[in-house]
C-alpha cells in the first residue's frame, strides 16, 4: 500500500523519469561529440529551427528526441541518425541518436539553411522514413502500393529509391539525391500521415529549406 502511495507521489511530482508521457513534440539536446564549441552553436540552432520546422507540420505518435551530437562520421555521410534502445519504454523508444557530421558542418557554416536540411533530413529517419513500416508502403518493384495511392493521390506511381531508405525522386525531403531534396513535400506529409503521425500543416507544394527557415519564429 505504501508503495502505491508512493508511487503515485512520484508520478504527481513527475520525478519518476520513466515513460512519462509528456507532450508529443520533436525536441532535442546537445551532446558532446567531436565538435568545436562553434560548431556545437550552429549545431543547436540548426537542431532548434528544424524541430520547429517539423512540430508545425506533424505530430508524432509519441515523442521524440534526438540526441544530436557532432562527428566525422563516415565520408560523404552528412548525418545519420539511429535507436540504441531496446524499446519497450516511451523513453527509451522516443530516443534517437543523430550524428551530424563535423566535417560537413566546417563545410556549410556559410550556409546555416545546410546543417537545417541535414537535421530535417535526420529527424525525417526518426518519424518512420526507412523504417520497415516505409519499405511495407512499396511494392516489390519499389512502387508505392496502390491501396495508399487511392488514399493519398499525390503519391500515385511515387518510387523507393535505391537504397530503400529514400525517395527516388528528386526533390523530396528523403530523396537519395543531395541538395534538391532539402523541403517538405506533399508526398513526405502523406507518409507521415500513413505512419499515424497527426498531420497539422500540408504544404500544397514543395517547400524548400529557405522558404521553411524564413517562416519560423527561430532566425538562423
Ligand atoms: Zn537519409
């Protein structure tokens, strides 16, 4: 009985820290990786902008946090971005690991819109983008099956790219291609839609990474 009640203290005070549920946002923090203090800067602007971008047009299932660092990851690997959980705790499960890497960071400091699309990007990997749930979408020739192309027209004939963790076309936010696929597209909302993320804002058309900073409250 006790314990009950002290259970139930804990979760009044909100101290217990395990799979409390708290409101379903994309949220972030830094952690130290191989990164410049400089860097660390742009870093956390970038990830604060590209949350924001995300938040105003989904709500995920549950939610979700990166934990970013930076790194020299992998050559011509922008960012990566992975679950070391086991599951079976929100906590745990809403966890991601995203590695932007250092390199490209030095690289596009010039252009802070850069390091946003890449966060963007990475965050895209932590809604369901790549996941067995988004290859589950194709058919065996990598086209999105037609049950979900009746439901969502815009995504009629949309293919897997190559990797089968990205669009294959060009100019979608996953897309396998670089910088053209810095936006939100309709397509990439449906998806989120057909994850069972709650769809707040769809864009009638691509919206390109600049045009997605120039809207926030955040300036870069
Ligand atoms: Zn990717």
């Amino acid at each position: 009985m006790f314990n009950k009640i002290f259970k139930f203290l804990l979760k009044l005070l909100n101290i217990t820290g395990d799979c409390v549920p708290v409101n379903n946002q994309i949220s972030y923090t830094i952690n130290k990786g191989d990164n410049s203090k400089d860097n660390d800067k742009l870093l956390e602007n970038a990830a604060e902008i590209a949350c924001e971008i995300w938040n105003e047009h989904v709500t995920p299932q549950q939610p979700i946090e990166l934990q970013l660092k930076g790194g020299y990851i992998l050559e011509n690997t922008a960012g990566r971005a992975y679950q070391d959980g086991n599951g079976g705790c929100q906590v745990i499960d809403r966890s991601w690991q995203v590695e932007v890497n250092t390199a490209y960071i030095e690289q596009y400091a010039k252009d802070k819109n850069n390091i946003v699309a890449i966060v963007m990007h990475e965050i895209g990997h932590a809604l369901g983008i790549g996941s067995d749930q988004w290859r589950n979408l194709f058919d065996k020739n990598g086209v999105i099956k037609e049950k979900y192309a009746e439901k969502y027209p815009v995504l009629k004939g949309k293919e897997l790219g190559h990797d089968g963790d990205h669009w294959r076309e060009k100019g979608k936010l996953l897309s396998e291609f670089g910088e053209e696929g810095h936006c939100i597209s309709p397509e990439t909302i449906a998806v989120m839609e057909l994850f069972g993320h709650q769809v707040r804002k769809v864009p009638s058309q691509r919206v390109h990474v600049e045009q997605l900073v120039s809207q926030v409250s955040v300036s870069a």
